[in-house]
C-alpha cells in the first residue's frame, strides 16, 4: 500500500492572531485525530486493493490528460517551487465552507478565516497556517466565538513525499491529497455543533466524513480577476464512492465571499428536469485552450503542452453529449475523448461511469461512479475540478491515479468559449 502521512492534524489551542481580536477562541482540545484511531474491520474493501495492485507499479497506466506524445520536457525531480508556492497561500484569508452530498445539496455553510505565513530560509522554510472556525451562537450570548484549528506545516519533504502537490505557479493553481478527513470534520462539528458537540460517532442531523477515506484530494483555482480563490475537495469512502464534496470560497483580506448565484432556499431540494437545463445552459458550447500537465516523479517527472477543444451540448434526446479534442504542443497527433450522459438533479452520468456535479457559482466537479470498479479492472481514474468564473472563461483541474492510488499527473486548463 502507498505510504502518504497525516496531512492536518487537529492541535486546538486558545489565542488569536491581532487581527481577529474582536472575535473569541472556543477550544477544541477534545477533539481526536483520525490517525490514532485503530483499523476497523469494516474499513478499506478499496484500500486492500490498492494494495494487492502493487505488483503492478512499474506499469504506467495513460488517460488523455497525461498522454499527450509530444511536446514533453523532462523537468529532472519536478520539486515545486516552494517559496511560490508559500507566497501564493500567505496572507489573511476571510472565507466560507460548503458541505454538498455526493448528488450536489447543500448541506451546510460555516463562516472561516485562514491565517498563512512562513519560517525558516531556503530549503528549511515551512508554511504554516492556522483555520479559525466560526461556531454557532448560543442562547443568550451573542458573542462570537472561533475554533481554532492548526494545519500541519508544509515543508520539502511533505509536498514531494505525502502531498503530492501538482503547482503550476504562473497559472496560479495546485492540487494535493490528504490522508484524513480531520480539518473538515472539525470544520462541521464546530461551525454546525459547536460547544454541543459530544463527539459523537455519528452526530443527529449532521453528515460527518468517513474517517477511512479512500481518497481525499484538494484542488485550488484561483480567480482570473480578483484576489479569490475556491478550493474544493472529493472526498471517496472506503469503497471509492463519492461521499461528499467540500468547497471553500476565500478571498484574501476582504468581507466573506459568497457564491454568486448561492439560493439556500433552493439549493438541497431535488431540481427537475428542465430546471436542470436551464442552470447547465451556461456549460453548453465550444471551449477552445491549453493545457498544461505535470506529471509526478515516478511518472518519469515531465511537462506536456496540449492544444484543446471541448464541445459540450445536448442532444434532441435529452442527452448530454461531451466530446474533448486534445493536440499536443507541436505536433499533429491527436486524442479524442467521446462521452454521452443522462441527467438527473444536479449530475450529469456518463457512460463509462464517470459523472459530472453542477455546484453554485460556476462551478463543477467531476469524479467516477466507483473508483472500485476501476482499480479491479486495472483502469486508471481521474477527479475533476472546473470553475466557470464568467460565461466566457473557465479553469480545470484534473487528477489523475493509477490503480496503485498514486498520482500520475495534474493538468490545468485555461479554456475560453467559442
């Protein structure tokens, strides 16, 4: 099995930072981490099988993302570039959390803040943050009180060995993974629960993350207009199901953001048919653009360029139709990616068993129906995040795993519409 360490680790003091001095720390000491939890019996039918794929490490499994055949320069280790990388998260982030099911219902909202910054110099410097929480009012006091949550450090060694970040650092994006779910539980049993929580296995009213995740992947895109970014999470169970999906919405120094077209009226009721059309209108046409992939190290460790086009519209059968066109970098050969899918509420199902969830704000999340079935069928996989910030551009990422559940490459996106 592969070896990825805890990346957060909940270590809950009091104190806050000048910045937040009207607002007062809970703490959330009693809190436990998934990782001294003991195995149970029931976890990992999907973990053991990535396991029992080892034997099969030394192939390289291929999807279009991280075929492209030319164009292709070897980067030697591809160690990101950890002060950019520092730079980029650094500051005071004022944000909100949403917590959508495996269909795309909102299930909760929790107001956060993020504080980032650095120590050390050189190939010692760390990146360190903290997330503060905000937790729901109790009867009879109206003043505000935040968890605080410390986010395990980030240095050279846990980006390259654990995280397996994919940066691109002009684009402003990058894509990592975790081993447990523990900041976004905490997230939700001290932003929904607060002082209430009991530490419950399985609170009333509240849809907690496994703790045995198969796979809990980050990716970040930043605005292309403001200081803003989303940074939004799958989380699969232990059987490769999707579980949920988690969105953060920060936007550095600034009031709270918000969706822009978030009706918590509405979102979390079951959309019909036609009411699904009209909120996928947006998504449908011609996205021509670029893509960059970033393949890992034991990938071999290089850069591929392609050119792009995505078609995506609907049928006089209802059905949707997405057809991806990718040509690498100087060169004329070409891939093509041809799906058809039916939809239902706020997904679109493809054949092939790959499907798509249209969240608020433009934005979408792709991931595969069972990622079980295709580690037993020797078949790589992918999770996809897009961000439509306005109706003429958008930004993609994709993360791509073997059956070994190691990371293959990351691929950005850039795509204007036609």
């Amino acid at each position: 099995m592969f070896s990825m360490a805890e990346t957060l680790i909940p270590n809950c003091t009091r104190g806050i930072p000048s910045s937040f001095s009207s607002s007062r720390l809970a703490s959330t000491s009693n809190l436990q981490s998934p990782s001294s939890l003991a195995c149970k019996s029931a976890f990992c039918d999907l973990k053991f099988r990535f396991a029992t794929q080892l034997r099969f490490g030394a192939r390289k499994w291929e999807i279009l993302a991280a075929t492209t055949p030319a164009s292709v320069v070897d980067d030697g280790s591809m160690s990101i570039d950890l002060r950019r990388f520092i730079d980029l998260n650094a500051g005071k982030w004022n944000g909100s959390f949403y917590q959508f099911d495996a269909h795309g219902n909102l299930l909760q909202t929790v107001s956060t803040k993020l504080s980032a910054s650095s120590y050390g110099e050189d190939e010692l410097i760390s990146l360190i943050q903290t997330l503060y929480i905000k937790q729901p009012l109790l009867a009879g006091n109206d003043e505000v009180e935040w968890a605080e949550y410390k986010i395990k450090e980030a240095n050279m060694f846990t980006i390259d060995k654990y995280q397996q970040i994919g940066f691109f650092p002009k684009e402003r994006a990058f894509s990592l993974q975790y081993q447990t779910t523990g900041m976004l539980e905490t997230v939700l049993r001290q932003g929904v629960l607060g002082e209430a929580d009991i530490d419950e296995e399985f609170p009333k009213n509240l849809k907690i993350p496994s703790k045995w995740p198969s796979i809990v992947c980050e990716n970040c895109l930043y605005s292309l207009e403001k200081d803003t970014r989303a940074r939004a999470f799958h989380i699969m169970d232990p059987k490769g199901i999707l579980e949920m999906l988690i969105v953060f919405v920060e936007e550095r120094g600034k009031e709270m953001p918000v969706f822009p077209s978030c009706n918590t009226e509405t979102i979390g009721l079951n959309v019909s048919e036609q009411d699904f059309r009209n909120q996928i209108t947006p998504w449908l046409g011609r996205w021509e653009g670029h893509s960059v992939t970033k393949r890992s190290g034991v990938y071999g460790a290089t850069l591929a360029e392609a050119d792009t086009v995505a078609l995506f519209e609907m049928d006089g059968n209802g059905h949707l139709i997405q057809d991806i066109t990718s040509t690498a970098s100087g060169s004329d050969i070409t891939t093509n990616v041809h799906w058809t899918g039916t939809i239902s509420d706020n997904m679109a199902t493809f054949d092939g068993g790959f499907q798509l969830i249209f969240l608020p704000g433009g934005m979408c999340m792709g991931c595969p129906c069972d990622i079980g079935r295709h580690v037993a069928q020797l078949q790589p996989f992918h999770l996809e995040f897009c961000w439509m910030e306005s109706l003429e551009k958008r930004q993609r990422l994709v993360r791509t795993y073997d059956t070994d559940g190691l990371v293959v490459s990351t691929t950005y996106f850039y795509e204007i519409k036609g």
